[in-house]
C-alpha cells in the first residue's frame, strides 16, 4: 500500500486540486437543476480529462518539454501570450470561486457572523492567506501529505453522503448509461464536464512529474496507473455530488448551499453526520484551493521564461535540467502566488454561483485547444518534425 501511494502521488494532487470547488458547487448545482439525469457528463468529463493528462505526461517524457514549451516552439511567441492572457482570466475566476467555497464551508463550521456573505469573504480571505503560507513554509513534501489527506477525507465522506441520500438505483443507472440533456440545461451540462477534474491545472501534473524525478519508459506506465487510480476518483466524486445536489433544491447565490446539505444529512443521519460532511467538503475545497496556489505559479514562471527567453525548451525557470522543477524562491513564481491569493478577492463581493458558472464553462473550452493542441504536437512528432531536448532518455509511439 505504502509503495501504491507513492505511485499515485501525483495523481492524487490533480485529483484533489481538481476534485473541491469545481465538483462540490458545480455538480451539485448541476444536480439540483438538471436531477440524475446529467450523471454520465460527470464519467465523460473525468474520462476526457484522464485521456488529456495521459496525452500531456506522453509528451513530457517523450520530449523531455512541458506541454507549454512545445506549444511555444510549433506555433511561436504569440500563442504564448495568448494563453498568458487566458491564464490571468482563468486564475481571477477560479481564485475567487475557490476562496468563495472556503468560505461558505467554514462559515457553515463556525457560524460567527450573521451575514452569511460577511463569513464567506472574512473566512475566503483567511484561507488564501492560509495557503500562501503553507506553499512557502511546507515545501512540496508538506503539501503532498496535505493533499493526501484532505482527498481521502472528502471522499470517503461525500460517498458516504451520496450513498444516505440514494435516490433509486433505477434513476442513478439510467442517468450513468442513457446520455441525455433535460431542455435548457445545455449550459450546467457543459459546466460538469468542463468542471470534473479540473481544468487548466491538469497542465501542473507535468512540473509535479518533474518534482518527483520520473522519467523513461517505466514512468510512462507508473503514469497511467497513477492518472487511472485518480480520474477513477474524481469520477465517483463527480457522480456523488450530483446525487448529492439532486435530493435537495439550492437556491440563491450559493452561499448556503453547505448548510442547506449538511442539514439535509443530519436530518436523515444525525447532527454528527452533517458536522462530518461540513468537514469533508472543507477538505474538498481547501486542498483544491492549496493545489492551485502551489501548481498554477509553476504555469506562470515556465511560461513567463519561455516568453522573455530567460531559458529554452527543456529547460526549467529556476534550472537548466529536463528534470528540474521550478524554482519555487524565483521572482516569477512567488510573485504570481502573491497576485493569485490577492487580487481574486474581488470576486468574493458577486454571485458565488455565478462565479463557478462562469468558470467551468470556460474550462470546458480550455479542455477542447488543450485537446487540439496535444493532437497537433504527437501528430508532429510521428512525422519526425520534433526534436529532442539534451536530456531525451526514450521515444514513445505517437
């Protein structure tokens, strides 16, 4: 088991960065709007998502070049800029929504304000800075173990949940095998998919590959059992959350939606149970919190480095080794943390449930160019019109 997590390792952080506010608020909208019907976009999402993970760790350890760096050398500086431009956008939305979830779950744990709003930005704040200090202080070790047992807490609570508030077995099969889109719910279809499993952060699973040193073809196959363990998880979260939010309506701006579960638990469970799932979902929303407060600054120093010429392919911003990780003491790096875990807060003043919205449809898009671009890039390679870096130890079959 010991040797089975260590394999897992960074699967599980894509899976816990992924998995918390995107699943927890947009699957359960989901759900509440849309019933069991939508549960098979929860398995197409995690799915793609797994097939597009796959295609990226291919690349890296083909290349010994991020997915980034590839894009940059094939299609020039200018795609660059323009994912740098998604990227500020991007991280705005996700920043807000995610602090805007912790917020709502550590209100509903500590009920000290009588405004709920008041207790999601008080609390929403205290939690980006509280990751902040944890990426700088704990290093990657501290953050994997933190990780590790946020997921494992969330999920063994939120299936438990699901399985309390079971709606029908008959209602749960036909929403898994028979694809089907209620009328008008085209927009939360798309947001489920686009949300399960993250969206621009399944990019940092290769500076996480970098961080535990894989390389080769061996880690080819550690990968896929590593992303398979993961995107299995996020699929049966996924699935729980949406049958989660089909037992209960969710109205207003969300800023409730954990109280409003939590006491639908504890009316069938016990209070105990409901003080338990707050818990779980706090697990859920703060290591996917923490999971992009540590990865995304990585996106930015490699792509900050590539743009400016501060180093070439293969060649990590703080280093000059196909292995190395980014330098997490660069400029780039801890300015971007600085910019992530301050300017969205923002966004915890507007529409909690407008916020996630909005985001997961973008990632759905952002999935589609991720998807066209690892296509275009293994297509090249096949026809010999890519190079190897200096460090190139195998060639994987495009």
């Amino acid at each position: 088991m010991k040797r089975f997590l260590a394999i897992i390792g960074p699967g599980l952080l894509v899976a816990a960065t992924g998995i918390g506010a995107g699943d927890l608020a947009t699957a359960s909208f989901a759900g509440s709007t849309l019933g069991t019907a939508v549960l098979w976009a929860a398995l197409a999402g995690a799915f793609l998502k797994f097939v597009v993970t796959e295609g990226l760790a291919r690349w890296q350890l083909a290349t010994g070049t991020t997915l980034l760096e590839g894009v940059i050398a094939h299609f020039g500086r200018a795609a660059g800029w323009l994912f740098l431009a998604y990227l500020l956008l991007w991280s705005f939305f996700v920043g807000s929504a995610l602090m805007s979830a912790c917020g709502v779950a550590l209100h509903a744990l500590f009920p000290v304000f009588d405004e709920p709003g008041t207790g999601k930005v008080v609390f929403g704040i205290l939690s980006s800075l509280a990751g902040v200090v944890l990426v700088l202080v704990g290093g990657y070790g501290l953050f994997e173990k933190v990780m590790k047992i946020a997921i494992a807490l969330m999920f063994l609570v939120v299936v438990f949940t699901a399985v309390a508030l079971w709606p029908g077995t008959g209602a749960v099969l036909e929403g898994l095998l028979v694809p089907a889109i209620p009328e008008g719910g085209l927009d939360w279809t798309l947001a489920l998919m686009g949300g399960v499993g993250g969206t621009v952060t399944v990019l940092c699973y290769g500076y996480w590959l970098r961080e535990e040193k894989r390389g080769g073809q061996d880690a080819l196959r550690t990968s896929r059992i590593d992303l398979a363990a993961a995107y299995a998880v996020t699929a049966l979260f996924g699935v729980a959350m949406v049958i989660i939010g089909s037992t209960v309506e969710i109205e207003g701006r969300g800023a409730g939606l954990l109280v409003i579960l939590s006491e639908r638990l504890a009316e069938t469970l016990g209070p105990v149970a409901g003080t338990l799932f707050l818990l779980g979902a706090l697990g859920a929303v703060f290591s996917s919190l923490l999971g992009v407060w540590q990865a995304v600054p990585y996106l930015f120093a490699d792509l900050w480095g590539q743009l400016l010429g501060k180093h070439g392919p293969g060649e990590a911003a703080g280093g000059s080794a196909l292995d190395d990780a980014i330098d997490t003491r660069s400029l780039p790096y801890r300015g971007y943390l600085a910019a992530l875990a301050l300017l969205p807060m923002a966004g915890l003043f507007h529409s909690f449930r407008e916020v996630q919205k909005a985001y997961a449809i973008a990632g759905a898009w952002f999935l589609l160019i991720t998807t066209a671009n690892i296509l275009f890039l293994r297509r090249t390679r096949k026809a010999g019109l890519v190079t190897e870096g200096p460090r190139v130890s195998v060639i994987l079959p495009a």
